[in-house]
C-alpha cells in the first residue's frame, strides 16, 4: 500500500480504487497458486463472523461478571436476614412500601 501511495497522490486515484485493485490482485494470485478463491473468501467471512461472536461473548461475559459482583455484594445481607427467619414473602410487601 505504500508503495502505491506516491502513485495515488501523483494521479488522484481514489485510496478505495487501490484497496479494490490490491483485493483484485490478491485474488488473481490465489487462483495463479491453484487454490479456490470462493473457499478462501468463505474462510475470510467464517474468521469475520467468528471474530464477531467473540467480542459479543466477551461483552457478555463482561456484563455477566458485573452481575455477579453486585450478587457477591448483596449476598452477605440476604444471608443475615435469611438468618433472622425472614423470608422473600416477608420481604416483598416491605420492598413495595419502601419505594
């Protein structure tokens, strides 16, 4: 790309067009080495969507583990009025009042 670049300055050509150009070529010297062109774009699109899924599970694990640390802090509270033989039946009228 950067060999292309004085070329691109010189003429004008639009950076998108040499993008489109260096794919084109790419693509040409992947049939010239016999492979098929079709399966290594399929494998591209496979990575992308792989890569996708990826930073969708991490936000999720993220959003998960933030949960869990509010759970870990409320959890010693709903312990000691477990203890006290206070049940969720209990508390739910009481959550409606203090609202």
């Amino acid at each position: 790309m950067s060999d292309l670049m004085p070329f691109a300055e010189r003429t004008d050509v639009d950076i998108k067009t040499i993008d489109e150009y260096k794919q084109l070529t790419i693509l040409k010297n992947i049939e010239q080495l016999k492979y098929d062109p079709n399966k290594i774009i399929a494998e591209f699109l496979r990575l992308n969507s792989l890569r996708r899924s990826e930073r969708t599970l991490k936000k999720n694990c993220q959003r998960f583990e933030n949960r869990m640390s509010e759970y870990r802090q409320s959890l010693p509270l709903l312990q000691q009025i477990r203890a006290l033989g206070i049940d969720i039946d209990k508390l739910i009228p009481f959550q409606y009042c203090c609202r």
